[in-house]
C-alpha cells in the first residue's frame, strides 16, 4: 500500500510527464492530404496550420472543386492530429501502471 507521500510524488511525475507531453504535441507536425496528394495541409499538434501545397493543375481550374479539396486536406489532417494525441496519451498512462479502462481526466 502506497503512503500519501508516494501518491504526491507520484502526481508530481505525472504532472512533468504531461507538460513534456504536451509540448512534444505542439512541436510535432501531421499532413492531411486529399485528392491523391493534390492538396496536403501541414497542423501542428495544436491545430495550428503552418502550410498548405496545391498542385499546380489544380489551380484555375474549378474553384469549388479545389475549395472542397482543402477542406477535405484540413479535417485528413486533424484526424490525423486527433490520433497522435490519443496514441501519446495511451503511452503515458500505460506508463503510469492505471487500471485498464481508468481514463486520465484531459
């Protein structure tokens, strides 16, 4: 049985893992793609886009179509970012030794 000074040390650790956690988060970059690569959207891993590549015969040709193109780039890429943050949250609570099922509450 763990004292309440193992369990503040614990938190402690926790909390430090979750800061660099996060910050590996907003470091790490994810591109979203649609129309077989036509269109590629660059977020980081707080949402933020920090590029977009249009392939050069898209351009002037219908403006919907390509319009429709980004859009589909930009939610490839957020899922994208969606998984990443699950997988690095999988991999610090499995660290953590929590109980299958026990979701961290972030």
């Amino acid at each position: 049985m763990k004292g309440i000074g193992d369990l503040f040390k614990q938190a402690s650790q926790m909390q430090a893992k979750m800061a660099e956690l996060q910050e590996e988060l907003a470091q790490a970059q994810v591109e979203g793609e649609s129309g077989a690569g036509l269109v590629r959207v660059t977020l980081t891993g707080k949402y933020e886009s920090v590029g977009v590549s249009i392939d050069r015969d898209l351009i002037g040709e219908d403006p919907t179509m390509l319009e429709d193109l980004v859009a589909a780039a930009i939610n490839d890429a957020v899922r994208k970012v969606e998984a990443m943050q699950k997988e690095k949250m999988a991999s610090l609570a499995g660290g953590l030794g929590l109980p299958a099922g026990m979701k961290l509450p972030f």
